[in-house]
C-alpha cells in the first residue's frame, strides 16, 4: 500500500482558491446567458413592436392615396409647391 502523503495548507488554498475561481465563473457565464436571452427577447419584442407599426403606417398611406385618388383622380404631388397636378389622359383611338 502507498504511503499517504499529506498536502500544504498552502497547496490546500491553491486547490480550494482554483476551485473557487472556475465555481465563480461558472455562476457568472450562467448569469451572462440568463441575461443575453433576456435581452434578446427584449430586442426582438421592440422589432416586432417597430415593424406592426410601420405595416400600419403603410396601410394607413394607402388608404389615404386611395382616398385622394377617387377624389381627384390620378396625379402628382408636388411637396415642395404643396401642389397636385393631375394626369390628363389621352384617349386616342386609332
């Protein structure tokens, strides 16, 4: 049977300190994944949110160029004079 060796307290607080340090890790890389799937499903709620609304503003445009359309036909709109021209239409028949 082989001797039976005693280690250092040194060596003991070596061991229990590496110890100590990879259990610490191991709770903060738990941590840091906790909170990056939080985040992330914060990010991705805040896109979704962004991008209903931006599909209601297009819907909104247009029905409002429909709404402007079948008062006042087809046409151009001119933001900068604040004017609209309407499209005359030529019907020629050949």
């Amino acid at each position: 049977m082989a001797k039976e060796i005693k280690f250092t307290e040194e060596e003991v607080g070596k061991i229990n300190s590496l110890r100590q340090d990879v259990s610490n890790l191991f709770v903060q890389l738990g941590q840091l994944q906790v909170e990056k799937r939080r985040r992330v499903e914060e990010i991705e709620n805040l896109e979704n949110e962004l991008l209903n609304k931006h599909s209601a503003l297009v819907q909104n445009e247009k029905d409002m160029f429909s709404e402007l359309n079948g008062k006042y036909g087809d046409g151009n709109y001119d933001p900068s004079s604040n004017t609209f021209v309407p499209v005359s239409e030529n019907k020629e028949t050949k």
